[in-house]
C-alpha cells in the first residue's frame, strides 16, 4: 500500500493558525463579519474556500451568509493575489493619457493581464480599474498604497524592476 500523506490535527491547526488568531481577535463575534474577512484577506491575501468554510463553523452562522457577504463587496476576493496590486486607471482621462501602454507593458514584462491577473509566482496581480479622481495626473497606477501620477511606460519598468530586485535579494 503506498504512503499517502496524512491531513493530520497539527497540519491543520498551522493552516488555520492566522484566522484563529482573528477569530481570537474579534471575539468569535459574527456581528463582525464584514471586519472579520477583511482581517482575513489582510492576512492570506485573499479569502480561501477553506477558510471561509472553517469561518462559517466557527462564527456559528450557515455558509451562504459568510459567502454572500464575501460575494457581495467587489473589494473581496475568492482567487489568490499577489503580494503588489499594481491598479492601473483606465477612467477616461488616463485612457486618453495612454493608460493601455501601462497595461501593455505589465503584460509584456510580467506576464499578466486581465486573462491571467496574478503571476505563477503570487508576486504580481494587475487590475484595470475606473476613475480613481486623480484625472489631473493621468495617467494613473497604484502599486498597493502608492500612487504613481503622470506615469510612463518606462517608468512604471523601473518600479517593477525595483520590486522584483527587491524580492529576489539582487
Ligand atoms: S481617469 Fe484616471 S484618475 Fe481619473
């Protein structure tokens, strides 16, 4: 008989170590919900089916209720995103500043696009978002809380290029 890995107790206490220490956070307190899974997207990048499933049981409440929630706000996520959200501003006055050069060049240098949104490697995600109201410096992208205003292609290489120097310790 082969030698299949086993799901057992301690695995499954590691996987669930951070959400139990928001559950802790919070006070098991379902009323909480809409700030208990922003903690938890804070803490895994995005909200996991598993955990989501493991919330529900544990706040005591069905699992339509946890998924409705996390459903309904477009700020949520059920995929997994990488580690920078590069948002680049597509609302008019950044697409007639060139914003789809922005798109292109992420695409080109990372690999990703609104196709395939998060690199293999969970570092990169892009979104194409609406207005963000800085329209006097379009074009616009945001890389997490950063706001890159009259932004270049080339620019924008650089960032990424910082980023990745950065991640890979060169
Ligand atoms: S259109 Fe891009 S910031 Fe307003």
């Amino acid at each position: 008989m082969g030698c299949a890995s086993v799901d057992t107790g301690s695995t499954r206490s590691r996987q669930f170590l951070k959400v139990n220490e928001i559950l802790q956070r919070f006070n098991r307190d379902s009323r909480r919900l809409i700030a208990i899974l922003q903690a938890v997207q804070d803490a895994y990048r995005y909200l996991p089916q598993p955990v989501l499933n493991y919330l529900a049981t544990s706040l005591g409440i069905p699992r339509a209720r946890v998924y409705g929630v996390a459903t309904f706000y477009a700020h949520f996520s059920l995929e997994p995103k990488g580690k920078y959200i590069i948002r680049i501003c597509d609302g008019t006055a950044c697409h007639v500043n060139h914003s789809q050069a922005l798109l292109d060049l992420v695409s080109e240098k990372l690999g990703i696009d609104q196709e395939k949104p998060t690199s293999d490697d969970l570092l990169f995600t892009v979104e194409r978002v609406s207005c963000i109201g800085a329209c006097g410096l379009a074009p616009v992208a945001v890389v997490n809380d950063l706001v890159y205003g009259q932004l270049a292609p080339a620019k924008l290489g650089e960032v990424l290029d910082e980023l990745i120097r950065v991640e890979k310790g060169i």
